[in-house]
C-alpha cells in the first residue's frame, strides 16, 4: 500500500498512545518499587487508564464532535500529551493514578475521530486499509516504542518512558498541524441522533463482539512472560525480543486486516479472523512447551489479533450512519472493556494453581464467543439485505 502522507499523522498518534497504554505492563515492578507500593496497587495505574479510555470516549467525541476534524484531534493530542507529561512528574501514587486516568481519556476519541477522517481522506474502496496506516502506529509501538521504553524505564527511570511518550505527542500535535487536510465539520450535527446509534441491536451486537471477542488477546498477552519463562522455558532476559516478535506479527496483520475488510466485508472479516484466534489460541495452549513453536505462534497470535483492528472500526463506521464518529470511538471503549475482561478471567485458572498455558484457552473460548456474535450480525442483517437485493435484480 502507498502511503499517504495526510495520514502520516494519526500514525503518529497511534505510536504514542500504543506506548503509553502497554509500557505500563513492563513499569509495574519499577513504579511499585519507586513509589513505595506494592505491584498489585501498580496494577491498579492500568486499570486507571482503561477507565479513563471507557469514559473520555463516547463524552469527548459528544463534546467537540460539532468542531472541524482537524482541530477535534489536536485538542486531543494536547491533553494526551500534557497528562503523559504530568504523568513523568507525578510525586506520588495518588496523582499518577489520576494523571493515568486523564491521560486516557483522549484514547478513545483519538482513534474515533480519526478512523472517520482516514476513511474520508482514503480512495473509495481503500477505506479499510487507511484506517490500518493509523493503527500501525500501534503495533510499531509494541514492536519498538514499548520494548524501548521498558528498557530505559529499567535501566534509568520509569518517568523517562512518559517523557518519550509526551515527545511523541509533540510530534503528533506538529504533524497534524502542517499534514493533517482541513477537513469540514459535520453539518446540522444532532447529538439525539448520534446518541441514538445506542439504540440499535446491531450496535450492541458488535460492542459485545468486541468485548468479549478481543479479550482473547488479553488473556494471552496479558501473561506471556510468564508463558515463556515457565512454560516455554526461555530465560527472563529474552522476554523483551519475544514482546518484539509479537509485535512484529502485530505490524503485519494490521495490514492484513485493512486488506481483508476491503476485499470482502468488515462483518465476514471479523469472523474469520475471530475464528483464526480461536484456532491458534488453542495451538498456543498445546504446543507452548516447545520453544520454536512457542515462538511461532506468538508471531501468528499477534498477527491474527491485530489484524481485527481495522475491520472493527469499518463494521463501527457502516453501521453508524449519522454518528460515525461516537460509534468508532465506542469501539475503542469495548476494546479496553476486552482488555479488563480477558486479563481477569485469563487470571482465573492460575488462581487455582493451573499453568500458564491455560490463560490462551480461557482466550481461545472468549475468541469463539466474539465470533458467534460476528455470525450473528452476519445472519441478521448482511444476509436479508444481500438476498432483497437478489430479488430485485431478478425481477428486473
């Protein structure tokens, strides 16, 4: 795919957000250890943010959805980027919590906001793999920025990290000033009808799909150190090339993804690429023992999981009409709901003293939940629609 430079800057943002949001998982012992807490109050700093991504999402996209595109992301961006600054100065537990919390609330409507204005900017038919080019941003987070940022915070200091992250904001308020095209605001804008897209089933259907569905993900990554060290047996230093293999998949099946939703339909896409992590999450659960293996589907893992990302956000967009905008971002909203959802109850078997392994089948059952939900949306409301238009052509 060529890249378009107007889209360069939401690559930026999704690079900043996806550091801030998974370098804290690799901070908790130094955070813990700087602020004299324990690691599972530390915990508590992901949760914060979580919640602050539930909550900014669907207000801040009601909020300033009346303004210009343009100038809704950079307003977003000056929050992300000064509570991420704040966040590198908080002096105690207390007002990182609360920095965390508002350095979250940006998430959401960031990635809301942009997927429309991506599939505006993007040629018809090429909506799906534009969208994909501002989630890149994320995986080549994970792929450099998180492993970058966990070694500096070990190595030197965790508010370092949250330095960097705020720099990458300042470059993102500075792209999207000069790259970024002006796009108008929306017209005769009714926050009743934008409100109302919570009205349909359609929309529940798909916000539960998320939910749940991409929880499989969180069950898996939320515990593949351990996976790797116990189960697979590597030693404690190579988790941070494993995180980058993982990464690397991430980077690709983004793309993947984008192809796929334009190819044939964002609804077919979320089902099969869901029944794919259902799949390779049960090969994680059984072939972890083995270290090539083990590295082989963490690859595969994180393709597949992210490779979801765009054709969400473009089954959120054709179902909203009117309110595009609040939908995509309430897609953002159920995919931390997921994040929460598949680290507790991935959590469950290692309560009871099962291995790590176990995690990636809790993961593999909320995979296949998500993608029976897909079937659903599927069967009731793409099917009847392809078969009136059917009839229509046949009666002519």
């Amino acid at each position: 795919m060529i890249i378009n430079k107007k889209l360069i800057p939401l690559t930026f943002g999704g690079l900043g957000i996806g550091i801030t949001e998974f370098v804290m998982m690799g901070l908790l012992p130094d955070i813990a250890k700087d602020l004299s807490i324990t690691i599972p109050e530390a915990g508590h700093l992901i949760s914060a943010y979580a919640l602050g991504v539930v909550i900014g999402a669907p207000l801040l996209v009601l909020i300033a959805g009346k303004y210009p595109p343009k100038y809704i992301l950079l307003g977003l961006m000056v929050l992300f980027t000064l509570f991420n600054a704040f966040s590198a100065f908080a002096p105690s537990y207390t007002t990182l919590f609360m920095a965390r919390l508002f350095s979250g609330l940006p998430h959401g409507a960031f990635f809301g906001v942009g997927s429309v204005v991506a599939s505006r900017i993007a040629p018809k038919g090429k909506e799906a793999q534009a969208v994909s080019l501002m989630f890149a941003g994320l995986t080549i987070a994970n792929l450099v920025g998180v492993p970058l940022g966990t070694y500096i915070g070990h190595n030197y200091s965790w508010r370092y990290s949250f330095a960097i992250v705020s720099l990458v904001g300042i470059m993102t308020l500075l792209s999207l000033k000069y790259w970024l095209p002006n796009l108008p605001a929306v017209k005769n804008r009714n926050i009743r009808t934008e409100l109302s897209f919570f009205t349909k089933r359609e929309a529940w259907l798909i916000i539960f799909m998320i939910s749940i569905g991409t929880g499989g993900l969180f069950c898996w990554i939320s515990y593949i150190a351990p996976l790797m060290t116990e189960v697979a047996g590597f030693d404690e230093a190579n988790v941070t090339y494993i995180l980058m293999l993982a990464g690397s998949g991430m980077l690709v099946g983004n793309f993947i993804g984008g192809y796929l939703a334009d190819k044939f339909s964002p609804s077919k896409a979320c089902l099969s690429l869901l029944l794919a992590m259902c799949a390779i999450l049960i090969m994680v659960f059984f072939v972890s023992f083995n270290p090539i293996l083990a590295l082989v589907t963490t690859f595969l893992t994180g393709a597949i999981a992210f490779a979801l990302a765009a054709p969400i956000q473009m089954l959120m967009i054709k179902t909203a009409k009117d309110s595009e905008m609040i939908a995509a971002s309430a897609s953002q909203a159920s995919f931390n709901i997921g994040n929460a959802l598949g680290a507790f109850f991935g959590g469950l078997p290692l309560v009871y003293g099962m291995s790590y392994n176990y995690p990636s089948l809790v993961g593999a059952a909320m995979a296949l939940i998500g993608a029976a939900f897909a079937y659903w949306i599927i069967r009731r409301f793409t099917k009847p629609n392809s078969i009136k238009r059917v009839s229509k052509q046949e009666a002519t």
